[in-house]
C-alpha cells in the first residue's frame, strides 16, 4: 500500500519531465498569486465546500476532475477523497462539477 501511495510523487528522471514539472508548479502558484478571493461567489465558503461540494465529488471520476482543474490524477484523487483542500480558485469549477449551487446562487436567476 505504501508503494501505491508513492505512484504521481516519483522524482523525474529526465530533463524534460523536470522541466514539465516545475513550469506546473510555477504556473499554479502564479495562478494562486494572482487569485483573488472576492473572484468567489459569497455563498461559496469553506463550510459550503466542505459539506455540501466535496461530499458529491466521491460520484465524478477522478480524470474530470483533474482535467477541470489541469491537475495530477493523483491530486485529484487526493482532493476527491476528502484527504485534500483545494485552493479556493478551484471551487467554483469544483462545485459546478459536483452541481451544487444553491438556488439563491445559481447562475442565470
């Protein structure tokens, strides 16, 4: 089980797959930077995420989640699971995934 855990958290053995992979991070963390929070509807807070969106996210495939957010499979996973919380940038695609808007924030009303 340990050995599974470790799957997505290999060190790259190329050049290429470093350079990959550190132009990810920097692009997420410049994302993270430039983020604002008042980008987030108001009914969308941490307690919303936690009860309502993340419980629905255990019925999405962790391929679209991870496709939506342009994140690893495992990250995904992680997040899915419940053993991860996303930044807030994320959970407004999450929660259209999950299709858990409350009627008062539903977009078009």
């Amino acid at each position: 089980m340990a050995r599974a855990a470790l799957i997505g958290h290999a060190k790259p053995r190329t050049a290429n797959a470093m350079r990959q992979v550190s132009k990810k991070l920097s692009d997420h963390a410049v994302a993270n930077t430039w983020w604002q929070p008042s980008n987030l509807p108001p009914w969308l807070t941490k307690e919303f995420y936690i009860q309502e969106v993340q419980p629905k996210l255990t019925t999405i495939k962790v391929k679209e989640i991870g496709q939506a957010l342009a994140i690893s499979k495992t990250y995904a996973a992680l997040i899915r699971a419940g053993r991860r919380l996303p930044h807030q940038r994320h959970w407004e695609t999450l929660a259209k995934l999950a299709k858990t808007w409350p009627e008062s924030g539903r977009q078009g009303q």
